[in-house]
C-alpha cells in the first residue's frame, strides 16, 4: 500500500513539473487574449484599441497612423480573415505598411483566431454589414454588400451585323451604416453612333444578415437615364433584391432578383435573375478567382423570348492588398436572342483601401 | 624469402606492412599540401576620427520599462570615439576574395537589452544564421529594412524571444530598427567571405586569416560616409591599414 502511494505521488510530481516546464517555455501561458493584445499591439494601436494619442512621441515615426479599431465603419468592412492574414504575416506582404510586424511566429494560428475576434469586439459594429460578407464583385450580379468603389468598365459585343464597344464608368459611396449611393455614366460606340449613352443613378440598403450563417441581404432601385435617341429609348426604374451566401471558407455565392421598368410602357420590361459563384484559390488577394455567372431574363410581354446566358469569368487581385483587381469574362448565349459573344471586363479600385498604386 | 627480404617478411607477418604504406602515403601528401598552401595573413589597422564622440541623449520617454532599464543616460552611438580613433566602423574585403568560402552554421546574435541593439554594428555570411534575442521585460520588433535581400519585420512582444534569420545575398549595409522604439537601430553587413571587422571604441580592429593578394578594402560608417584602400597583402608578412574620417 505505502509502494503503492509513493508511485502515485511522484507520478503525481512528474505530471506538475512537467506541465511547468511546457507553461514556462510559453509566454504567453496564462493569459488572455486581452492581455495579449496589451503587450503585442496596445504600443502602437493604444490599450483601448484607438491608436495613439496626439501627444504620442511614437506619432511622427509612423508612415501610417495606425489604425483606429474602435471606428465601427473600419472594423465591420475588414474582413476577419484579412486581419488575421495581416497578424501573421505582417502589413507589407498584404500591401500595409512595413511598420506593421508578423506574429506568425509568435503565436499560433488559434491564438491569432482569438485575437481578431477581440480585435472585433473593441467596436460597435452591430448596425454594419460585417466585412466577412463582402464577396467578390462579377460582371453583371449586383453586389451585396455596400462599397467605396470606382470601377471602369467595358463590354465588346458582337453579333451578325453589330459590333459595339461599352465603356462605363462607375463610383459608389458609403451612406451611413447600411446604405450606398452610386453613379454610373456610360459611353457607347459603334458604327452608327459614338458618344455618352446613358448615366445611373442607384442607392442600395443592406437590410440583414448573419454572419453564423454567412449570409447577407440587401435592396436597392437604379434609375436609368439614357442620354441619346431619348425619343425611342425611355428612362428605366429597376428595383431589385440582392443576397451573398457563403457556402464554404473559399467558395461564394450572390444572387440578384430585379426588373427593368420603362417608364413610358412598364409592361415593356422584364425580370432579371442573376447568380454568380466564385471559387477563390488562395487566402492571398493577390491571386486568381474563377466564378462562373448565368442571367435567365424574363420579358413581361409573352411574345418576346426567355434568354439565358452563361458568363465563365476570372477575378484577379493585382495589388497585394487586392484592393485594385481586374475581372475578365465571356458572355455566351444560351437561349434567346443570339449573338455571337460579349466579352466584359472591368478594373476595380476600392477606394477605402488607400492610393491605387499602393502594395503593387 | 619474400622480395623485400627478412624485413619484409616480418612486416607482412606481423600485419605492419599497410599501415606504414598508408603513414608514408599520408606524410607526402600532407607536406606537399602545406608546402603549397596559401598562408594566412592577419590585416589589423585603426580608424581615426579628428571629431567627438556624440552627445545626443536617447530619450527613452515612450516606455518606462526602457527609462528604467538605465541609471546613467544613454547617449547615440552614431559617433563612437576614444583616443583619436572611430567605432562601430565596418571594414571588409570588397574587392580581390577568390572564392565564397565555406559558409558557417555557428549563429551571429543581435540582442535587445534595455532598448539598445547590442553589437551596433555587425557582420554575418550569407547564409549564416542570424540570432536576434529580446532581453527586455517590453516587446519590441525587429524590422530589417533591406534593399537586396528580403525586407522583414517581425514581432518580439515577449521577454526571452529568439527568432533566427538568413540573409540570402551580400548587402552592405542593412539598417535594423524596432518601430516601437526609434531610437534603435542597428546595422548589418552581409558578405560573401569571413573577411571583415567592426572597429572598437578606439578604431582598433584586425580581419584574421587573409590570404596573400591585391585587395580593395572599404570602410564604411552611418554617418560619416565610405572611405577605400587598396592593400596589397603579402605571405608571411602582417599587414596594417589605416583609415580617415574627418
């Protein structure tokens, strides 16, 4: 019995100093996530997480001000994933200042979980759409979530007889927590024309979301003006119901439902069902992301024809940031009034992320 | 009787016969290595400097466990100068090394202790690991801002860090500096051969096992500038060098 009890304490001691051991070589054994962000980022980003005080002898040698993480506007719209890129691999590989270290040696991936979620926590954002619903934009889905963006667009149709070059370009703004406002002025050439052809005026509302369930909901009506031929061409209402749904860690869906309304005739108009699907190969903005969009059309009046198109297109980040990318796609009829293809393309610049020659 | 006769009889029978092939084998070898070898010169010389030492005060305001890591003040270490001669000079062999030389695993370490970089200036090989340490009870980050090779920064937050780095490529120099603390800086030299030296605080310094040749040594400093000399090193006789900053 006594063999038996001796064995059960020093078993006992092998296990206490031996877990002592393993704390001692951790440095961050014991403590919390917050006190981990005191000692690693509270230097520079501030203990509450609103930067540095104005009075900070560590203000003038910063390029950048660090960023205030207490602004809800900040906080929602970046994407957990991106700061979590961010902490374990530094600011510059990401297109951020160089001042900014990596941790990816310092803590491990758990560790640099719990941290952006505290990091998420130090502002009010529940009135903002969370950034980790902001999915790619593609060529003809209205996107969901609300943006800064300026976009320049293009469209080369070709069908039997008419060729026609689209150039558009596009801003949109931030209102408030929820809402974008946005402009888009259009300039059309072909054979028989060449000059601006119409301009949009649109606001979007992001009505909900849940962010357990990766899914966002949004409204918003488009106004569009043509300015050429304006006797046989009439301004148009269209309101529409737009959706994002993640479906996994890489792969996104968004939706729209919308209806073209001419003023003059509505009757004349349609409704409009567009869905796209990306597929993102790497954790990298700065990399490639095949989607894949179809748009089923379908026209209030009975003799016109259902059409059905098919969009394979890629999503490139050119920056390391992946805030100024490049999408590229072909549109190939399916059903309906044919022509031969439309090649679409855009370059986007978003705008909330700083200069568009910033991280190339 | 064998042909070597009763000697050689008896060394093939008490099995002797091989090793002493093998000695004699190794004997020639060995001296016409060491007749033909290039010999090692030792190069040793002084920086003068004609200036003072620095009088700026680093004011450590911004944390308080680096005011407290100091009783006395601590002053920049841009001009380092005793007895008429300059510190934290780097000195190397830029131009005449035939060959890149072996490269070595033993760690060159940069320490941070009371929000100094401790060497201030140093040397490492390419390839040559690079021990950086926090010392200090404060987190700090050890940003390398190099041109040649990859720039890197990475975060120290923990007394007791180490992290190691390897420079791919020669670059000289490549200023270190913690972001959290301005005030420190450090500056490594990267090379391609063992062949430099830091001078001390009285410009003293000596690169050890330089072979005989014709060579461009350069000396570089952060503030003062580059000064060069060409030396021609000759076998068996140490040479000694001299540098000027004004």
């Amino acid at each position: 019995m006594q063999r038996s009890l001796r064995f059960v304490f020093f078993a006992q001691f092998l296990v206490v100093l031996g877990s002592s051991l393993l704390r001692a070589q951790d440095p961050t054994a014991g403590m919390s996530v917050k006190e981990i962000y005191e000692k690693a980022c509270a230097s520079c980003h501030g203990i509450y997480g609103a930067g540095l005080a104005t009075d900070s002898p560590l203000l003038p040698t910063f390029e950048v001000e660090p960023a205030d993480l207490t602004d809800p506007l900040f906080n929602s719209r970046e994407p957990a994933a991106d700061w979590f890129m961010v902490i374990k691999h530094g600011g510059r590989p990401l297109g951020l200042s160089s001042q900014m270290p990596a941790f990816g040696q310092v803590f491990d991936d758990q560790q640099i979980s719990d941290l952006v979620a505290y990091l998420k926590s130090l502002a009010h954002t529940d009135s903002y759409p969370p950034g980790d619903l902001n999915f790619l934009r593609s060529i003809q889905t209205i996107k969901a979530f609300p943006e800064d963006e300026a976009l320049l667009l293009g469209r080369f149709e070709s069908d039997d007889e008419i060729e026609s070059l689209s150039t558009t370009f596009y801003y949109a703004r931030r209102v408030g927590p929820k809402a974008q406002v946005e402009v888009k002025l259009s300039h059309l050439a072909r054979e028989s024309f060449s000059g601006l052809h119409e301009v949009e005026l649109g606001f979007k509302y992001a009505l909900g979301h849940d962010l357990a369930r990766q899914a966002l909901w949004t409204v918003g009506i488009e106004a569009e003006i043509p300015l050429h031929e304006r006797e046989e061409e009439s301004d148009q209402v269209v309101p529409y119901f737009a959706f994002a749904k993640g479906l996994a860690d890489n792969l996104t869906f968004q939706g729209n439902v919308l209806s073209h309304l001419p003023v003059d005739d509505p009757g004349q108009g349609n409704i409009e069902l567009t869905g796209v699907l990306h597929w993102m190969t790497s954790p990298w903005p700065r990399s490639f992301s095949p989607g894949i969009e179809g748009k089923v059309g379908i026209p209030y009046e009975d003799s016109q024809e259902v059409s059905f198109s098919l969009l394979p297109q890629l999503y490139l980040g050119l920056t390391r940031g992946g805030h100024v990318a490049l999408v590229a796609g072909v549109e190939i009829p399916v059903a309906g009034p044919s022509y031969d293809y439309k090649l679409h393309w855009f370059l986007l610049w978003d705008l909330a992320d700083g200069s568009f020659w910033k991280g190339w | 009787m064998g042909p070597f006769g009763r000697g050689g009889d008896l060394m093939k029978s008490q099995g002797l016969l091989l090793p002493l092939v093998l000695m004699l084998g190794w004997g020639a070898w060995a001296w016409g290595f060491t007749a033909h070898a290039p010999q090692k010169i030792r190069l040793s010389g002084k920086v003068y400097f004609n200036g003072q030492d620095s009088d700026r005060r680093i004011r450590m305001n911004a944390d308080p466990v680096c005011m407290s890591a100091h009783e006395d003040p601590v002053y920049s270490e841009q001009i380092v100068s005793q007895n008429g001669g300059l510190g934290n000079v780097f000195i190397y062999v830029k131009e005449g090394v035939p060959g890149k030389g072996t490269r070595p695993t033993t760690p060159v370490e940069l320490e941070q202790k009371g929000c100094v970089f401790r060497p201030h200036v140093l040397g490492v090989q390419v390839g040559q690991p690079l021990l950086i340490r926090n010392d200090d009870p404060t987190g700090h980050n050890i940003h390398a801002l190099a041109r040649v090779n990859k720039e890197f920064n990475f975060g120290q937050p923990f007394q007791g860090l180490e992290i190691t780095q390897v420079f791919k490529k020669p670059e000289v120099m490549i200023r270190i500096k913690c972001d959290i603390h301005p005030w420190m800086v450090a500056y490594i030299g990267v090379l391609e051969h063992p062949h430099f030296a830091v001078s001390d605080e009285s410009g003293n310094f000596a690169i050890e096992d330089l072979p005989a040749g014709s060579y461009l040594l350069e000396a570089w400093h952060e503030q003062l500038g580059v000064r060069s000399i060409r030396v021609e090193v000759e076998a068996g006789s140490p040479t000694t060098v001299e540098f000027r900053f004004d």
